[in-house]
C-alpha cells in the first residue's frame, strides 16, 4: 500500500524547490529506479531476459516520467498537471501491456487471484438459499469476472487518484515546513470545473449506450471518462462535506468524530459506493445550487454564480 505512495517526496521537491529541482530529482528517481530493478533481479538470481529488462524500464519510465507533466506552465491549472501525469500513466501502460503480449500474464494472474480469494470464502459462506447465492457469486469464475471488470474500468481513474493523493499529501507536508500553501489539500475550498460536467455527461450516456449495444470497448472507455470526471465532483461532494461539518461544529461537539464513524459503519456494510455516488451528486449540485457560498454570503439575495436580478 506504501508503494502507492512513491511520488509523495517528488511532490514535496516541486513544492519547496524550483522546477529545475524537480526535473532533476524525476530523472534521478528513474535511473535509480531501474538500477534497484536489475540490482534485485542479480540478488535473486532471475534470467535477465527480455521480459524482466522490459519490465524493469517500464516500472520505472511510466510511473515516475510522467510526473514531468508537472512542468507546464503555471497558466495549467495544478490539478489539470496532475490529471495529465495520470493520463500519460495510463496510456503509457497500456500500450506496453497490449504491445508486449503481457495480457495473458494479467488475466492468468487474476484467475490465480480470484481461485485464491474463492477459496478463503468458500467456509465463511452460510447454508441455505442466501448461501446458494452467495456460493454464486464469490464462485471463482463469477470473481474474475469482477476482478477484470473492474481493473479494465479503473485504468485512468486508479492512476489520477494516486497522484491527486500524493499530490495533496506533498502539499500538507510542504505547508508544515514552509511558507507555502497547499491547493490541493484544502478540501473546504475545493471547487471542480463547470467543464468537467461535460465528460462526466458523455461519459454515463456512452456507458448506457455500451449496455443496449453490448459493446465492451465502448463500456470500458466510458467508465474510464465517467470515474475520472466524477472523481473531481466527488472531491467537491467531500469539500462541501467537511465544510458543513467546521460550521455545525461550533454547535455540536465531536461532529467530525461521528462523521468518520459513519463513513467507516457505511464502508463495513458494504454501502461505500452508494455513499461514494451521494457525495458525487452533492458535487454535481453546487454547480447549479451554490451551497457553501449561501452560508458565506449570507447578505445576499441569491449568491449562485451567475444569478442576475
């Protein structure tokens, strides 16, 4: 889980320092990338063939390369960097496992996964219908269904999410060191574009579109547009959270504490994505309804952006 963490001290280095800094340290940071790999495959003794040489250089090229996005002009919005380091990420990745025939390797290794997570459910499962279905469901075929789907459906938003995290860890730790302050780790303050309603539109209506013609590309790129573009509108769903909580919390004592208590009995009920999809409708809302502005500007008439009398 740590691993998903790597970009965090090169967020830090493009926070405190200058661009020639960080463009330094992305560079060093894959050439000692690649040196560890081929440092452990000595160690253990692997066949440096062609495979593991390959595998060595993309782990390091198209994870840590593409932070070099980072270096557009300041007129880029921050977050747009981060969402295109994401991109370049996914891209890149996905043209080296469709190019080098590593797909059969993939999917062969979430079968093993899915046999394996089957196995350890299998005498936690009840007797009865509800365990007949249950038996269905976590049944090792009906798992690499789900696993596949959901790794195909993930492919640009797992990599976003990453860097957004590490981005906005960068920041908070760079604002506690330094001066500086940090955009993407205030969440209160967090708006999405107006713009990134258009992808998130398109993208349910092609994956609708996907369902009635069964199209399995079209389904897959357009889950991949859909979670992206709601990603952001979830950001803003949670800012508009944590916003409402600092105000009612002068009134009721420990607010934030319950709060985190019903995320935490909402994910162990397993209604984390319903949660997730409220949050994300909250976001959409304030695009229509400004709802922390009516609580900041409260000697307005009707404070919505571009409301005119």
């Amino acid at each position: 889980m740590l691993s998903l963490l790597y970009s965090v001290p090169l967020f830090v280095v493009f926070f405190r320092h200058r661009r020639s800094d960080f463009a330094l340290s992305v560079v060093l940071a894959c050439i000692f990338d690649i040196a560890l790999g081929f440092i452990l495959l000595a160690l253990h003794r692997l066949s440096a063939g062609v495979s593991s040489v390959s595998s060595a250089f993309a782990g390091s090229l198209f994870f840590i390369l593409p932070l070099l996005a980072m270096l557009l002009p300041d007129t880029v919005r921050l977050r747009y960097r981060v969402l295109l380091a994401g991109l370049l990420t996914a891209a890149f990745w996905s043209f080296y496992i469709f190019s080098s025939g590593s797909v059969a390797v993939i999917t062969d290794m979430v079968h093993e996964m899915s046999k394996e997570v089957s196995a350890m459910l299998v005498p936690y499962i009840p007797g009865g219908y509800e365990g007949a279905v249950l038996g269905v469901t976590f049944a090792p075929d009906a798992l690499y269904d789900m696993m596949i789907t959901v790794l195909l459906y993930s492919v640009l938003p797992t990599p976003v999410i990453m860097f957004t995290l590490c981005a906005a860890i960068a920041s908070r730790v760079s604002s506690r060191v330094g001066k500086d302050a940090a955009r993407l780790s205030s969440l209160e303050r967090f708006y999405a574009d107006p713009l990134l309603f258009f992808p998130l539109v398109v993208g349910m209506c092609a994956i609708m579109a996907g369902t009635i013609f069964e199209s399995r590309l079209l389904s897959v790129v357009a889950w991949n547009v859909a979670l992206t573009a709601g990603f952001y509108f979830l950001l803003q769903g949670l800012g508009i959270s944590f916003f409402l909580i600092r105000l009612i919390q002068r009134k009721i004592r420990f607010i934030r504490f319950w709060f985190f208590l019903m995320i935490f009995l909402v994910a162990m009920n397993g209604f984390l994505p319903h949660f997730a999809l409220l949050l994300l409708i909250v976001g959409v809302l304030e695009l229509f309804v400004s709802i922390r502005l009516r609580f900041i500007n409260t000697d307005t008439a009707n404070p919505t952006p571009g409301f005119r009398q």
